[in-house]
C-alpha cells in the first residue's frame, strides 16, 4: 500500500466519488484506508452502567483502491510512484507532475 496516515486523499468510485479527507486509519492486512467524512456510518452503541445507549455516527473502512492522493503541486487525484533521491533514500512522487510526495 503506497498510503500513508495524514495523506491527503479522494475517492474515486462509490458513493461518496469525489469527496477529499485526510487518511485516520491503514489497514494493510485488509488494503483498506479509513478517511475522515468519508464512507459515515451509524452504530448502535449499548448501553453500560455509566452511560445510555446511543446511535454514532462513525467512519468505515473503504477499499484502498477506491481513493487516490491528491497531488499537493496540482491539487488533483494522482497515481504514485518511488524513486531514490540524491541522499540515496526512497521517496513516493507523483507520477503525472513528478513532484516529490515526501
């Protein structure tokens, strides 16, 4: 996965296509991203001794394929690629303005 946490991201297939957020969450295991505002779900919370049961709105997980980050040079979706820098360490760039990611 060529994600990271704090990517800035958007998705591109589903129903919430077009929306931008940053990255909470990887799970490599599974390839899924969690992004804030993005894929919001309901969940029923039980009630314990302290607190009352209550409905939460909360973010799902959504596929890794389905977002793409966000080029910081252009501000548009954009696929990622490696290279080695000048100090010999690896970094991801974009691959359409070839900016360096980080």
């Amino acid at each position: 996965m060529k994600l990271k946490v704090g990517d800035k991201v958007v998705v591109i297939s589903g129903k919430d296509k077009g929306k931008e957020g940053k990255i909470i969450k990887t799970l490599r295991t599974a390839n899924k991203v969690v992004v804030e505002g993005v894929n919001v779900v309901k969940k029923h919370v039980k009630p314990n001794g302290q607190t009352a049961g209550s409905i939460v709105e909360m973010e799902a997980a959504i596929d890794a394929s389905n977002v793409m980050l966000v080029d910081p040079k252009t501000g548009k979706g954009t696929r990622i690629g490696h290279t080695i820098d000048k100090n010999g360490k690896k970094v991801r760039v974009a691959k359409k303005s070839n900016s360096t990611i980080d």
